[in-house]
C-alpha cells in the first residue's frame, strides 16, 4: 500500500494515522461490504481536536475557490469532518442520517433552495455513502458543488458526479466477500470497526 498525496498536499496524513494507532491491518468489512486487510479508523485521529482542526483545515482549502453556504456529512463518520471543514470556510455543518433507509436530513436541519454546499466524508471507499448523501442535499434543494474526504481508498477512482479532493489517495486491496482471499485461505472472520452494523 502505497499512499499518493496529492500536489500541494497537506503534510503526513497518513503519519498522523499511523501516530493515533489508526492504520490498522487484519481482516475487516468496510461500510460497502467488500474486504479489506487494511483499516483507516479516522475516529482514532480525530479525537484529538488539534488533529481534526488541522485536517479540516485542509480539506477546506481544496475548495477556498468556491463559495459555499453549508458542508454536509453523512453520520456519523462524517459529521467532526462537517464541522471542521465549516469552521474553516465560515459557515455551518449539517449532517444526514438514515430514516427508513433513506439518507436525509433530520434534527429540523434544512437547506434553502439554491444553496451551496460541499459535502464532506472521513473515507471513501466505492462513494455509496457520499453519493447517498449528494442525492439527500439535492432532494433538500441544495446545489452541491463539490465532494471531499480526508482519505480516499479507492486511489481516484471513485466518480461522484462533482468535483472532490481527498488529503491522502490510497490504492488498498479491496474484495467482494466470494472472492476474498483471507476468507479462502480460512483466517478469522473480517470485523467492522466502523460506525455502521450493515453494510450498504
């Protein structure tokens, strides 16, 4: 595995995941419900609010072009991202959440028709959530403008329709379950350490 950060990058993220113990290695579920024997616990890092200062710092730079009334993230992975990322460009953090199966925005959080907004992740992996979310904005009557996320596992290959950024790119082996090769060789069972009980 071999990280690619992209120009004019923000410094060693992935230090910064290696420094909080959240690089992890085994064999894990992702959200999308493929395998993995490479986990990014971004909860690890953003704990410490210096870090999470500094990483929606960053990410809010990649877009200081555009103006932007709102960030959105989809819950929960997302919502210290949001925030951070609001903080840095001036405006306020909202997130999504699932009712009845359905990313949308609830706790009376709403988007005025026309606004712009940045939708921001922890870890994109094949962009379900994001995409998700992106669907949930528009539905609100949000005009997205871009997509961000401090890592991005799918080296750049994920299309979400708008312009993103990520601080870090990765290409990390990633396996539909029938064709894992952990499963097949018979190591212990792949755990989710992240923030949802079902993959999507």
């Amino acid at each position: 595995m071999e990280p690619t950060q992209p120009a004019g990058g923000s410094g060693p993220v992935i230090s910064l995941f290696e420094d909080s113990g959240a690089l992890l290695r085994g064999h894990f579920l992702l959200t999308s419900g493929l395998h993995s024997p490479v986990y990014l616990q971004c909860a690890l890092v953003l704990q410490n609010p210096a870090n999470a200062e500094q990483l929606g710092r960053a990410l809010a730079e990649r877009f200081k072009g555009e103006k932007i009334d709102a960030v959105v993230a989809p819950a929960i992975g997302g919502i210290l991202v949001a925030h951070e990322v609001a903080r840095a460009l001036g405006t306020r953090a909202l997130f999504t959440e699932r009712e009845g199966g359905i990313m949308t925005l609830r706790r009376g959080f709403h988007l005025e028709r026309g606004e712009r907004v940045l939708v921001v992740e922890d870890v994109v992996t094949t962009g379900g959530s994001t995409r998700e979310t992106i669907d949930a904005v528009r539905q609100a009557g949000g005009v997205v403008v871009g997509a961000g996320s401090l890592v991005d596992r799918s080296g750049g290959s994920v299309d979400l329709g708008v312009p993103r950024a990520a601080l870090v790119s990765l290409l990390v082996a990633a396996y539909d379950p029938f064709n894992c090769p952990q499963c097949r060789e018979g190591l212990l069972p792949p755990v989710k350490p992240g923030s949802r009980k079902e993959p999507v």
